[in-house]
C-alpha cells in the first residue's frame, strides 16, 4: 500500500466531451482534482455546471481558458503539491495573459485571501459550496476582477445536478451522498473546509444510480465523509421533520440502491466507527450486489490515542464493530486508515496500533504520518510533539506490518473462482483485462470475449502482494 494516498488521492485530469445546455462556447475547462473521492465526485459536478455554461473539458492545460484545480487540505504534503502546480500555472498565464487560473476545494475554504491577495497565485477562489456561482465568478474575472466565494452552506447538496462522469471507464462511478461532516475529530481539517454535515434526498440518489446503471455503468459508490450518519426526513435529536414521508437511514439507502438492479455493484466510504450499526450489516449481508468490503478507519490502536484524537469510541468498541462485521459477514474485507505520530503519541501507544492491527489483519490501510493542520482542535490544545524521525519510523512499521496481513489476506484467495467486474485493460499487459472482487482485491486475466462491464468467473492461479492472476472459468464463484 502507497505510504500517505487515500483510496483515490491521486491527481487525474478531467477529459469529457459531453456539451450541454446553451452548448459550446468555444472556451476550454482544464481540471485537475487532488485529494479524497469526494473531491473527484466535486470535479464531475463542477464539469456540469461550466459544461451547463458553455465550457468543453480538455486535457490539455495549453489549450485551456480556464485552470481550476479541485484541492486537498488535509495533510500539508498534499497542499505544498496544489502550491506547486500553481506555480507552474502563473508560467502558464505569463505566455497567455487570458488564462484563468483557479482554486477550488478545501484549500480555497481554508486560505481564501492568502492565495489571490498575498501570493497573487489564482485569479479564482472557490469553497466546496459555491460551484453553482462558478459561472458568474468567471465572468467576474473575465471582467478584470478578482473573484471569491467560500461561503459555507447548511442545504447544498448539488442534489438535482447531473454529474459528467470524468472517468472514461464507464464502468464504475461515484455517487455524493452526504457533504460536510459534524465529528471534529481533534486532527482533521475536514469540518472546516467542508462544513455541516448534510444528507442529500433518497429519491435524488436512486435515480443516479439507476442513470448510471442505463448508461451501461455496473458499479456505484456512494460516498460521505460518515455515511454511517446518512438521514433524510430526521434530525440529529431523532425528530421526523415531515410526518407523511418515510425516514431513511443509511441501511435503507443501501437497500434502495441496491434494489436497482442486481447486477448494479454497490460500495460506499467512509464508515466511522463510533456510528456503524448492525442494521447496515445486515443490509450489505441481504444483497449479493453490496460488496463485502468496509472502509473503517482506526487511526489509532490506543484509547488514550482515540481520546486525544476525539473519535468518540475506544479500543474495545473498534473491535467489537470488527466482531460484529465478522459475525454478520464472515468473508467481508476490511480496510483501515492509521496515523503515526499524533500529539503526546509514546512507544506504548503505537505499539497498541500494531497489537491492534494483528488482531484484525486488514486486508489493505492507508497509513499517515500525522501533520498538524491549523485551526483544529489539536492544534489548539495539544504539542505536535513526536519527533519527525519516530512519526517516520514508526509509520516505516505499521507500514511493514500491514504489508504482511495485505499479502497474507490476498493469498487467501490462491486458487479460488471469483466474480470479477471487468474494469479495463490492465495497465501492464494490453491483452489482459482487470477487474475488483466484492472484496476490493484486483484481478487480472486474459480479455477473451469480455468486454469492461461484464462479470466473469476468474479462477486465480497465481499472485503478487495485492493483486492475483487467474483464467476465465465457467465454475461457480466461490466469492
Ligand atoms: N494528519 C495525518 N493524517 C490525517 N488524516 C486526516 N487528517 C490528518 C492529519 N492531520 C487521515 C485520517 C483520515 C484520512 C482521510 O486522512 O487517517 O481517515
Ligand atoms: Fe475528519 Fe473525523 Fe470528519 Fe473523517 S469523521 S472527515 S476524520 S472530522
């Protein structure tokens, strides 16, 4: 596992064709998104809203009009590579002078003036709840001005905007179900650059996905920053808010989702611990289409750790969400998120986080080393007081660690048939395709007759630390 990456902190740079509305302008959008699945899920948002506009996407950041890079705050490393892509971009706006150069996401919430005023990198700064007025902000700037908007909301949810799907695959595709979040874990940036937490309508959700599988798309993930605290027509204090409509909580979102069609995949991130109930078990457990796969972050293996950190649950409670997964879904994939390093951590407590990781053996964990952000609470109270030379080795051996229970996890499934969803051609070899199981684990195998979409029955055969081989079969899939 790639030491400080989230599921899909990556860059990729948005190529779509689609035109809507008024149609093409003739102006080109180059986009660029960083950070967490919710960020590229915004970056489909706002490629709707220009394309609603007038703008086409391009992958090519010289032929655009207009450069907006969708950011991460979350970790400073992750900002100092958004500093320096913008740098690069006020090179570009030398040799064109035209160019628009924007910020948006969690670093536009979290340094508004600070890049326009002071460092005169971007022309545009724009928070993770104003895309709508990205149209007007252009045009402000188009007019000579300097534009900004990071007003933070309580209702957005851009529920009835139709994303254009950024990813070329077609096959797999992310579905916003929730924004902001309410936990204020003590390290986290995120209630500040994504405000309140806010769940978007049942009926909004189910059509995507039902739009999404008619456009030949087979696998959805719905996303939240807690989708365990995803209600419609409920408030925090448990109030029903309209009488004559029906409550929904997360559970019932799944199985809604899930009913769309059978051969619709479903996944979902991110799961808090101190939140996830036995109902959305029992729901994943009903349906063959939920994959059996739980993203929950630990952090910390120590509850003095968790206390600090603000999680809201122990040691004893973790474990005990872990033996209710096992219990319900014997077979289900576990994925973590670990930080190394926090505030006051000793040799004691991150020990606790190798205990700990033992007695789970995730199959895969996205580890950090912890990096202080400012404005939260433990900055606010605590010493960012582990030397950077222990955060690094003690990441060095929960890394170490986890790469043992990842390979072992993954050789389970030697020898094996699995049902594989068909993604696309494998990076490393053209005649072969690859493809997930419901557990997350990758598989690659000769293309045959298939196409990206198709399930297909794979019998492994051979395997790395984290991705196994294997030949199409007709026997039944034992997972
Ligand atoms: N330092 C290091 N890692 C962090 N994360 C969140 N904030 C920080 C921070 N300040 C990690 C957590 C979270 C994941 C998305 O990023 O593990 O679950
Ligand atoms: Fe940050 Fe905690 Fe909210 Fe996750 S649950 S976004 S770690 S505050």
């Amino acid at each position: 596992m790639r030491e400080g990456q989230t599921p899909l902190e990556e860059t990729r740079q948005g190529e779509a064709t689609v035109v809507k509305g008024p149609g093409s302008t003739g102006r080109k959008l180059y986009l660029e998104s960083y950070g967490c699945q919710m960020n590229f899920s915004d970056s489909e948002i706002v490629a709707s809203i220009l394309a609603d506009a007038g703008y086409q996407t391009t992958r090519d950041a010289d032929d655009a009009d207009l450069v907006l890079l969708n950011t991460c705050a979350i970790r400073d490393n992750a900002e100092q590579r958004v500093r320096r892509r913008l740098v690069h971009f006020k090179g570009n706006k030398k040799r064109n002078p035209s160019l628009v150069v924007g910020v948006l996401g969690c670093m536009a919430e979290r340094l508004r003036e600070q890049l326009l005023e002071e460092e005169k990198l971007v022309d545009l700064v724009v928070g993770p709840d104003a895309y709508r007025d990205l149209p007007n902000l252009v045009d402000q700037v188009e007019g000579g001005q300097k534009a900004v908007n990071v007003l933070l909301s309580r209702e957005e949810t851009y529920a009835e905007i139709s994303p254009v799907r950024l990813d070329k695959g077609g096959v797999t595709a992310f579905i916003s179900i929730m924004r902001g979040c309410d936990n204020m874990c003590s390290f986290c940036v995120v209630p500040f650059t994504r405000g309140r937490e806010r769940s978007r309508d049942p009926q909004s959700i189910v059509r995507e996905a039902q739009e999404l599988f008619d456009q030949g798309y087979r696998e959805v993930t719905l996303l939240g920053q807690n989708v365990d605290s995803y209600k419609w027509n409920i408030d925090n204090k448990g109030v029903v808010k309209n009488e004559d409509e029906p409550v929904v909580r997360f559970a019932e979102l799944l199985e809604k989702v899930a009913m769309v069609n059978p051969d619709l995949r479903i996944r979902f991130s991110t799961s808090h611990p101190k939140d996830m109930t036995d109902d959305v078990l029992h729901a994943m457990s009903k349906h063959d289409n939920i994959c059996k796969y739980i993203h929950l972050p630990v952090q910390s293996g120590h509850s003095d750790v968790l206390k600090r950190m603000n999680r809201g649950y122990t040691r004893e409670w973790y474990l005990n969400r872990i033996d209710a997964i096992r219990r319900i879904m014997p077979d289900c994939a576990i994925s973590t998120d670990v930080i190394s390093g926090f505030c006051g951590e000793t040799q004691e407590e991150h020990e606790a986080t190798l205990s700990l990781m033992d007695e789970v053996r995730y199959d895969m964990a996205f580890m950090f080393k912890y990096s202080e952000r400012p404005k939260t609470l433990a900055e606010r109270k605590f010493d960012d007081d582990v030397p950077e030379e222990v955060k690094g080795a003690r990441l060095q051996e929960v890394i170490s660690r986890q790469m043992v229970h990842g390979k072992e996890r993954t050789q389970a499934f030697m020898g094996k048939t699995l049902r594989v969803l068909v993604e696309g051609t494998s990076k490393k070899r053209d005649d072969q395709f690859f493809g997930r199981t419901t557990h997350n684990t990758v598989v690659v195998f000769p293309k045959g007759d298939l196409k990206p979409g198709d399930y297909a029955n794979v019998k492994t055969f051979d395997s790395t630390p984290v991705t196994l081989m294997g030949e199409v079969t007709h026997e039944p899939a034992e997972a």
